[in-house]
C-alpha cells in the first residue's frame, strides 16, 4: 500500500492528497505535527519536508512530482497536459510553489502559532497521541523553531502578504477574459497548485484535513481570509475546491 507521509494540514501535503485522491490512487496517509515529519521523511528516503510519497517503486519526496506520479500511474485525465499547454501549466505550478506556497504559510502560521489555545488545539488535533503530548509539553520550542526557521516577524509577514496579493492579482488577470481554468480548458496542475497553496488564506471547505473554523480565527487573519476570497483568485480557489475536490 502506497504511504503518504505528510503534516496533515499543510498545503503542500493537501495539493499532494487532492491529485491521489483525484487519480483514484489507494494510499494511507502517515501524519506528523510540524517537525516531528524529520524523522518520518528522512528515513523513507525523503528529504526533511513532506509530502514524501513512499511507493514499491520508492520514495517521491516532492509535491510536484507526486503529481507527476499520479499522472503516471492514476487514471484521471493528466494534470500537466503535453505540448505547449503542458510547458505553460508547468510554469504556472512551478510559480505557485516557490512563492505563493511559502507566502501563504508564513502570512498564516505567523497569526496562528501566537493565538491563545494554539498548543491545545494543535495537540488535540495531532495524528497520534503521543505527538499531542509532546507538542503541548514543548510547545514554546516547536513555537520557536518555527518562527526561525520560518523566519515569522512582523516585516516579513508583510512582505509575504503583499506577494500573495501580487500573485492573486496575476491569476485575476487571467481570468479576467472570462476563462474557466488558468490554462487551457479544463482542469490542470496549475489550478490544483493554486488552489491548494491558496488554502490557508481562503479556508475552502472541502480542504481535506482540519484548518482552525472561521470562528476561531484571530481577527486580523479573518480579514485578509474576507478580502482574498472576495477577489477574483479566490473566488477561483473557492470554485475548484466545489468543483474538483
Ligand atoms: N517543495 C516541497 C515543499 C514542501 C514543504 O515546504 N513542506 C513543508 C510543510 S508545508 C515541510 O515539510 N516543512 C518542514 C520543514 O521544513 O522542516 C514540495 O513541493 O513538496
């Protein structure tokens, strides 16, 4: 049985289980709360971060080659078409991942982790008993560690913001003349990667693992989670979750 190893509410994690679930492809999914992945992924042959995919055929240590995978061995129509189209998806994903993906993450973990009941809610709502213990009893290191090693302060969440808004600006454009997907007809990668990517800061509620209710949201998250969804981008993450999830 195919293995996925991920942090269940990442995004990256999320864009991964939606193109396996999408490709009717059977895998059990093998959670960890942020860091305690390390181990996980390095020892199925992965590098520190997931999704790692472990399969007969071995380990696929990258969201987007999982979803290459999944092109390979599912049957749902591909997710990077060939030809011009597929170069132009594949630039539009790759996009996505290197900066929307890290935007998003930063934007939210950074008004997450101080929220009053972040460390409960994390530990209740940990893949294994064990972890919640852990995490709630070390909550102020993992908490530390990830304002490092995400570099979490105040500048560059404001600078992560205004990337997402330039790149949620960059999809209204073009959507703008009326098209249905971001390239060509129908659904692809680069819908999918948006999509996901999106996720934290539009809260879609088909996404597949838990991601704290609007109503427990900090306010300030709540606002930026309001304006995304009403733009144009959002709107269309929105509508590929109702659609394709
Ligand atoms: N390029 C990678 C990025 C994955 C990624 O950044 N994963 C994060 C979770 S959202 C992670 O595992 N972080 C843990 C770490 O860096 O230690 C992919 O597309 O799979």
């Amino acid at each position: 049985m195919n293995r996925l190893i991920t942090i269940p509410f990442s995004h990256f994690c999320e864009k991964a289980r939606w193109a396996l679930e999408r490709a009717g492809v059977p895998f059990r999914e093998d959670g960890y709360l942020p860091m305690l992945q390390t181990v996980a992924a390095w020892r199925a042959g992965g590098k520190r971060t997931v999704p790692v995919l472990v399969t007969d055929g071995g380990a696929v240590d990258d969201s987007t080659d999982i979803l290459r995978w999944c092109d390979e061995h599912g049957n749902a129509p591909p997710l990077f078409p060939g030809g011009a189209l597929g170069r132009e998806v594949a630039e539009l994903e790759e996009g996505f991942d290197k900066s929307l993906g890290p935007a998003t993450r930063r934007v939210a973990y950074h008004l997450l982790l101080p929220m009053p009941g972040a460390a409960k809610l994390l530990a209740e709502k940990a893949p294994a008993r064990w972890q919640g213990r852990l995490m709630r009893a070390a909550y102020p290191l993992a908490r530390a560690a990830m304002t490092r090693g995400l570099r979490l302060d105040d500048a560059s969440a404001e600078r992560s913001l205004r990337r997402v808004d330039e790149i949620f600006a960059d999809v209204g454009a073009l959507l703008a003349d009326g098209r249905r997907y971001l390239a060509g007809d129908r659904f692809t990668a680069a819908d999918l990667t948006f999509a996901a990517l999106a996720a934290p800061l539009i809260i879609p509620p088909q996404y597949a693992a838990y991601l704290p209710p609007l109503d427990r949201m900090p306010q300030a998250l709540l606002g930026i989670i309001d304006r995304l969804r009403a733009t144009p981008a959002g709107a269309h993450a929105l509508a590929m979750y109702t659609q394709h999830r």
